[in-house]
C-alpha cells in the first residue's frame, strides 16, 4: 500500500507518517523507484503511535510502547509504568488548569464590565512585583 493509502486507512496525514519514517518508529518498504511501500504491519504500527498520540503520550514514550507492544514476552509493569507516570502528568496539567481557571473566574467575576476605567481584571494581570 501506498503513503496515501496508509494515510486513509490510519487517518494519520502523509506528513506525519513521513515524519514517524525519518525517526524510525516504522519502517516501510521501499519500491525499485523508491516509492514507499506499507504492509499491514506498518499500519497497525501506524494506527497504534495515532491513537497513542492521540492520548497524549510523547513520541519517547510511544517508542517504548511501540517496543513493548512488539516484545511478546514484555511484562505489563512496565507499559503500567509508562502510562502511569503520562496518567500522573496529566493530572499535573489538569491541576494546574483548573488554578487557572479558577483565578479567572475570581478575575471575571470582580469585574463590573461597564464603562468604568477600573478593571480587575488587569489589576490581577499586573500582578505583584514581589510575587509571580
């Protein structure tokens, strides 16, 4: 199959398979005119890193995963232990969002929004010189 083949098939753009080839997560075949040529193997592999990215795993991590998935004899502690620590950060950023979010509803909800010069909202975007 070819790159625009794959491409539907995994609903992954040309581009990025191109990219996952130059680093080495698949390796597809090449034709005597050096076209590319993908088995059903490199699909999977391919729909695997989409769904994996999909999820938010870094491209190390989809490596790892990639070589796990591959390795028959792997022990699922360790693909427990890759997507614990990407479990771990998300909730990490999702933390810090809603801090986020929560110090702009306090901004919003302080601010009158009529024709009146002050405004909350900036005062809390100037912030403090002693803290960040």
């Amino acid at each position: 199959m070819n790159i625009g083949d794959v491409s539907e098939r995994t609903g992954l753009p040309a581009k990025t398979i191109r990219y996952y080839e130059d680093i080495g997560l698949v390796t597809p075949q090449r034709s005597a005119n050096g076209y590319r040529v993908f088995r059903d193997n490199d699909a999977h592999k391919l729909a695997f890193l989409g769904r994996a990215r999909a999820l938010g795993f870094s491209i190390e991590d989809c490596r790892n995963l990639l070589a796990l998935w591959e390795d028959r004899s792997r022990a699922s502690a360790d693909v427990r232990a890759i997507a614990k620590g990407h479990l771990e950060a998300i909730e990490v950023k999702i933390a810090g969002l809603e801090a986020m979010r929560d110090t702009l509803a306090d901004l919003v909800r302080d601010c009158a929004g009529d024709n009146r010069p002050d405004c909350p909202i900036l005062n809390g975007l100037e912030g403090d010189m002693e803290s960040p």
